[in-house]
C-alpha cells in the first residue's frame, strides 16, 4: 500500500514540473518524508507560475503593437479590394459596351464565320479519310486548327484563312478527277517498307507493282493488300499502271474502298472448301470417285459399242473380243440343237456378257444418293457447331457463329454439286449399257428366230 501511494505522488510531481523524478524512484523511505517533498514541489510550481504571469504582462505590450499592426493592414488590404472591385466593374462595363460594339460591326459576318468554322470541321473529315491525302499529307491538320480557332469567340477568320480553305475545297475537287503518278512508301505483308511508284485513280483507288493497295487513314500510309480481288481486275490495274495515254478499261471502286475490301474478303474456292470440314473433304473424295469410274465407264462402253455396231454390220464374221461376237460365236458352235436349246444357250452368253457391261455402274448410283446425305450431315455438324458458340459467346457478334454457319452451308452446296453431275453422269453410261444389251438381246432373238426357220424346229 504504501509502494503505490509513493508511486502516485510519484506522477503527480511528473505532472507539476519533476519529469526526471517521475522516471527515477522516489527516494522517500516514509510518509512525513513523502509529504515533505511534495510541499517543496508545491513551492517550485508556485515560482514557475509566477515567472509565466510576469511574462505574459511583460508581452501585453508587445501584442497590443501587432494588434494595431494588424487592424492597420486590414484597412489598407479593405481599401486596395475596394479600389480593385471599381477598377472590375468599369472593365465590366468596358466590356459589354464593347461586345456590343463587335456585334453591330459583325453583323451577318458572325453567320458567315459559323458556317466556315462547320464547313472546316466537315472538310476535316474528308481530307482525312480521302486518298488525294496519301499524295498530299497534312492538309487535315491545319483545317482543325483552323476549326478550333474559328470556336473561340474573339477569333476571326482573316482573308488568307477563307481563301486557303477555299484552295483546298477545289483541290480536293479537282484532284478526284486525275490520274497521278507519285512516289510513296508502301508497306508490304512482311512489314517491309519499299519506295516505289503509285498512281492514284482520282479520289477512288491507288494502283503499285500492278496491284490495288490501300491508304489507312489512321496511320496515314499506303498499305499491300493482303489478297486481290479477281484476277480481271488486277489485269485491268496493271494495264493503267502500264498506260500513258489513251483509253483503258479499269476496275473502279465508286464507294473509295469499301467495295474493294469486300472483294478481298471474299474466301477462294480452297478456303471454301476448308470451310466444310472433313464432311466436305469426303464429298469431293466420292465426287472425283464418281467422276472417274463415269469417265471409265463411258470409255469402255463406247469401244464396246463400236465394237458390238461393227460386229452386228458384218454378222458373218465372228469377232470375240466384242460381246456380240461371242454371243453369235455361241450359235455358230450350237447351230444342230432345237430352239429352246439354243435360245437358253444366247440367253447364258448374254447374261455372261451382262456383268462387264454393267460393272461399277451401280456404284456410281449410290454416290449420288450419298453426296447429299453426306452434305445433310455436314450441315448438322456445322449448325451444333454454330449453337455451340452461341451458348459460349451469346449471339452479339456474327463473326464467332460464321465458321458453324459455314460448314452448314457449304457441305450442302458440295453434296448437291458431287449429287446432281453424278446423277447425269450416272444416268449416260446406264443408258450406253442398257443400249448394249438391247443390241445383244435383239441380235439373239433373230438369230433364235432364223434358226427356228431353217431348222423347222
């Protein structure tokens, strides 16, 4: 108890002015002792108080100085505001009579420099998105200064600035109807930058190394395109860039461009066919399949027809590697058996002679059954495709659905195209080989008939 009443004396003379003894130990052994130092601290506290009060009356004097200080300043700073508030309001004043003054003096002139400051921001975007910019760079840099100028109010437009623009409006006129040769950098697929020479077709196309290339208006240069257009138009564009004078057919683009990258976006017959997957790659396999067993076909029974046409205008020589001559080779060796006999004879050389005619021809049949089963297939698979994407990307963008959509597309396209030629096909060598066997069947029936008259059996 006592150890605790000694260490709350302890801060109690910390907080009256003792700092050191509030780290150290009271050195008091008891409480008379104890009482003893805080009366002499008491004691301190009352000088230091006293020696605070003699300053602070000793500085009232001092602050009484910087308070007139102070209220003389403040009255000086009042009447500078009150000079600098009249001097505002008469330039206020000034100012509106003035405004007024340019208002009256404007007139219809302040229409007129609205309309040039609208007429300059429009020819702006022309100049920029014009390919005449690709021979004449910058023309679109002054027309915004000048159209940023023409906003603020005291601003006008002097004679030099509405002439210049008017130079520009009928340049760029005059220009959209020459053919110009220039030199220009142009930037291949690879990143190369070459200087070689472009003509320009007025305001619609620039033509370099025989090819369209094209001027990106954002970064200012004249690009190779990454494919060409039909290979008609590319000629026509190398014989203008090889022409002087004359007349020579070329493959204008009215729309500056967008005609031009419409044609270049159109895919190939290869990328279309890429397009159908392995469905399609099938089809064409069956197609060229088809295609050639037709072309055999047709070969072979057109030699076997020649042959059986000249073996039926000479019946009494017999020639075996025709069909008919083997079938009447088979009544020459059976000339002394009845009819019936002979007839069943001819019947099984005919039916011997039937399969050679007719191989492969079924074949080709089925095919053309198959292609279009094969492109509904593929349609299938491209619209799963399709509705995949649509369920991972949403429908806000086309361009994520187009490959299902494609190979929807063209495995239709390639079965009906494998389908339809195959089913003419088909239907040509069918009829050859039936038109064979009419002949070999007809020829059998008379020899059957002949020999039932000379025989009488």
């Amino acid at each position: 108890m006592k150890k605790a009443i000694i260490i709350i004396m302890a801060f109690a003379l910390g907080f009256s002015g003792y700092a050191n003894a509030a780290a150290d130990e009271i050195p008091a052994k008891s409480l008379a002792e104890l009482l003893k130092l805080v009366q002499e601290g008491r004691v301190v506290n009352g000088e230091v108080n006293d020696r605070r009060e003699r300053e602070f009356i000793a500085d009232k004097a001092k602050q009484q100085r910087e308070l007139k200080n102070a209220k003389r300043m403040q009255r000086e700073e009042e009447a500078e505001a009150e000079r600098l508030e009249g001097i505002f309001e008469k330039n206020e004043q000034d100012i509106a009579a003035k405004q007024e003054i340019l208002a009256k003096r404007l007139g219809s002139l302040r229409e007129l420099f609205g309309v040039l400051q609208q007429v300059a921001g429009d020819t702006q975007g022309v100049f920029e998105g014009s390919i005449v910019s690709s021979q004449l760079p910058g023309r679109g840099e002054w027309l915004g200064e000048f159209a940023q100028s023409m906003g603020k109010s005291t601003k006008l437009a002097t004679i030099a600035e509405i002439e210049r623009l008017w130079f520009e409006l009928q340049r760029e006129m005059t220009e959209s109807a020459k053919i110009t040769r220039f030199n220009a950098t142009v930037i291949k697929l690879d990143g190369e930058e070459v200087q070689q020479e472009v003509v320009r077709v007025g305001s619609f196309n620039l033509i370099s190394d025989g090819q369209y290339v094209a001027y990106d208006i954002n970064t200012g240069l004249i690009q190779e395109l990454p494919r060409q257009p039909a290979a008609r138009f590319v000629d026509s564009a190398a014989d203008l860039e090889s022409s002087s004078t004359g007349y020579t057919p070329f493959g204008l683009d009215p729309t500056r461009g967008q005609l031009l990258a419409l044609q270049v976006q159109v895919p190939t017959i290869e990328e279309r066919v890429n397009q159908g997957g392995t469905p399609g790659y099938v089809i064409i396999a069956l197609g060229i399949v088809a295609l050639l067993l037709s072309l055999e076909r047709f070969i072979t029974l057109t030699l076997v027809g020649s042959g059986v046409s000249k073996q039926a205008a000479n019946p009494g020589t017999t020639n075996t590697r025709n069909p008919l001559g083997r079938v009447l080779q088979v009544y020459h060796d059976n000339k002394d058996i009845d009819s019936e006999t002979l007839q069943l004879k001819l019947d099984e050389a005919i039916l011997k002679e039937q399969p050679a005619i007719q191989a492969r021809i079924a074949f080709i049949k089925i095919i053309s059954m198959v292609a279009p089963l094969l492109g509904l297939l593929g349609t299938v698979i491209g619209m799963i495709v399709t509705f995949q994407a649509i369920t991972l990307f949403g429908t806000g963008d086309p361009k994520t659905m187009a490959g299902g959509i494609s190979q929807a597309l063209i495995t239709t396209v390639l079965g009906l195209t494998v389908a339809i030629p195959t089913v003419l096909l088909h239907s040509i060598v069918d009829s050859r080989a039936k038109s064979i066997l009419h002949v070999l069947t007809e020829q059998s029936a008379g020899l059957v008939a002949e020999h039932a008259e000379s025989t009488g059996k």
